[in-house]
C-alpha cells in the first residue's frame, strides 16, 4: 500500500480517536475537580470540562480536515524543515500568540511524554515506509506535534474558548 494510503486511514479514523481522547480529557478533568482542595480550582476544572464538552462535536468534526492540513504541513517540511517551536523562542511574541505557543508546546510536551517509547518504533516504520535506508525523525507526518498541532487548529475553528484550551491542551494531550 502507498505511504499516503496510510496518512489517508489515518485522516479517516482520526475522528474516532479524537471523540475517545477528548471523552477520556473530559473524565480526567472531571475526576481532578473532584480530588482538588482548592475550591476555585475545583470549580475551575469542572466549568472547564464542561466547555470542552460542550465543544466536543464541533472540535471532532474539525479534526480530520486540521490533520489533513497538519499531514500535507509535515509532509512538505521534510525536505527543509521548519524550526521547532520551543520555550526559548517566545521572546518576542506579542501576548495571544505567545500564549498560543505555550499552549501547542504543553501539548506537545504531554504527547511526547506518553508516547515516548512507542514513537521510536513508529519513527522507524514509517521511515521503511517510505523507502528511507536511516530512521529519519522528521520525515514521519505522524510524529505527535501534528497531531498536537492538529488538536489546536480544530479547537480554533470550533471557535473554543482561548482561556480553556490551555487545559484542554494538556489533558487532551495526554488522551491522544
């Protein structure tokens, strides 16, 4: 099968496992409401889990086509990738850009986190896949930052609210 055969299933079954992350993002909010002291936070945690559920259809159906920008983005980068974004580069960001940046880097960072050892794996097959003789890390479109990257676009064309996304961001990371 062609190497965009597989990017082509993985557009069409994203919207299943964003509804399952963002399911289990909302779960986890939720419980941490719950185990929280503090009574803003707690309170915090709950209104937010239930804007990210009140977004939740809009956000799914987002999804697939923010991933199928995210894959042709990655995609075309391979041959001169674009720098990645990391806490050191925020110093001259106005603020809703910056805030912005911070949260795609949280996500991102929560992403890594929990597939780190399978990414090594992946990394692997999809460079065989497409005929690479060396494991080349930035040629996987599949690598977690598009899918974080992804996540991001569809929350802002469900036009969810900037001041949740930073949590969405973390515990929806954490899901995917």
């Amino acid at each position: 099968m062609p190497f965009q055969q597989y990017l082509d299933q993985a557009v069409a079954e994203s919207t299943t496992l964003i509804a399952r992350s963002i399911t289990q993002a909302v779960r986890s909010m939720a419980q941490a409401s719950v185990t929280v002291t503090d009574q803003v936070e707690r309170n915090r945690l709950a209104n937010t889990a239930e804007a990210l559920q009140k977004a939740a259809q809009a956000t799914t159906d987002a999804f697939p086509a923010a991933l199928r920008q995210e894959l042709e983005a990655a995609s075309s980068t391979t041959a001169s990738p674009a720098k990645a974004l990391s806490f050191d580069s925020l110093e001259l960001m106005a603020e809703d850009q910056l805030d912005d940046t911070v949260e795609l880097l949280r996500g991102e960072q929560a992403v890594k986190a929990a597939v780190e050892a399978d990414l090594v794996a992946l990394n692997a097959l999809v460079s065989a896949a497409q005929g690479h003789e060396r494991v080349t890390t930035i040629a996987n479109p599949l690598r977690p930052e598009v899918w974080v990257r992804a996540f991001h676009r569809a929350l802002e064309k469900a036009k969810a609210p900037a001041a949740a996304r930073a949590s969405w961001m973390l515990h929806v990371g954490r899901a995917l």
